[in-house]
C-alpha cells in the first residue's frame, strides 16, 4: 500500500527536476538567420581582447552543454512518467 505513494513521489520529484533543468537549460532551437554578417578570420582580435577562435569554441562548448543538460531533463521527465504508470499499475 505505501510502495504506490513512494513511487508517485519519486516520479514527480523526477519530473519537477526535469521541468526545472529544461527551463533554465531549453532544448537549442533552429537558428533561422535571415541576414548576411561579415566574415573574420579565427586569429581576428575582438575588442575585449579575445580571438574570434576562442569565441567560436566558447559557443560550441555551450551549445553542448545545454543540449545535453535539456536531454537530462527530458529523460528525467520521461523516467518520472514511468515510474507514475507503476505506481498506478502496482
């Protein structure tokens, strides 16, 4: 009788940590540029001092990281709607 309650309350804790991951995390959208920009070189020093290189890899490590922190929420959404259907089930 307790096990079903246990498992409802571990499958909204899982969701509820989920929801929160992908609010601050969001999944990354499409990017629909619709203009044209300048092109730099790599080596290009910007105005604080950094090179558009370092830039470029900066972004990427962050697109990285927030896909994969928004797929952690996903999946901890998911778990948490299965670990509900047992508990209804059980």
């Amino acid at each position: 009788m307790l096990l079903p309650k246990i498992l409802n309350t571990v499958g909204l804790g899982l969701g509820a940590i989920g929801v929160v991951l992908i609010f601050v995390w969001g999944p990354p959208q499409p990017d629909f540029q619709d203009y044209v920009g300048l092109s730099v070189g790599e080596n290009t020093v910007l105005t604080d001092g950094r090179r558009v290189g370092d830039m470029l890899s900066e972004t990427e490590r962050m697109k990285q990281q927030y896909r994969l922190m928004s797929r952690i929420g996903l999946g901890l959404i998911f778990i948490g709607f299965a670990v509900q259907l047992v508990a209804v089930w059980e």
